[in-house]
C-alpha cells in the first residue's frame, strides 16, 4: 500500500497500533524511503531540494555567513549498492595491508 493511503491513515489513528509502536525500541539506522514508492518524481524532487540546500548554503558564504553543510535527502537503499560498499571496503583493507598499514586502520 502507498504511504498515503485511506488503509495506512487509518493504521497509524489507531490506539492499539500506537500504543504498540511506541514500545518498540528506536533504529539507529536514518529513515530512507522505500524502492517501491521513489520513482522519477520523488528523485527529481530530492535532486531540486539538495541543490536549492547547496544554493542557500552559498549564498550564506558569499554574504559572510557560516553556513553548515549540505545533507543529502534521504534516498532509497538498494542491496545492490550495499554490496558495491562492501567490494570497495574489502578492496581498501587490501590496498593499505599492501602498503603495510593494519587491515582495520580504515
């Protein structure tokens, strides 16, 4: 069901789901939104707000602000890219042992 359903509206204005939910611990992990609901409008629209961030962000610095960095919006996470995450960790544990650094040094 899509996030913006009748069928999830009610769910979360339900006592029972609450009072269940709240007794769950938090993640750790920041939310990301799902791969199923982010489709070409949703990735044009995270795209147009982290630049209006970087333009914001900008124009603080050329008028003597100090502005913070950039955050990215949340954007999906796929298997795929968490198993290319891990290929180039692996690869970097093995280039710095080659060099003589301790495998966990990174």
């Amino acid at each position: 069901m899509p996030g913006a359903s009748r069928y999830n509206a009610a769910l979360v204005n339900n006592e029972e789901y609450a009072k269940q939910i709240a007794q769950q611990p938090e993640s750790d992990e920041p939310w990301s939104p799902s791969q199923a609901e982010f489709g070409l409008n949703e990735h044009l629209l995270t795209v147009i707000s982290d630049q209006i961030q970087a333009l914001t962000i900008l124009t603080s610095k050329v008028n003597g602000g100090k502005p913070g960095e950039v955050k990215p919006q949340p954007r999906p996470k796929s298997a795929i890219e968490e198993a290319k995450k891990q290929a180039e960790l692996e690869w970097a544990r093995g280039f710095i042992q080659r060099l003589g650094f301790p495998a966990d040094a990174i």
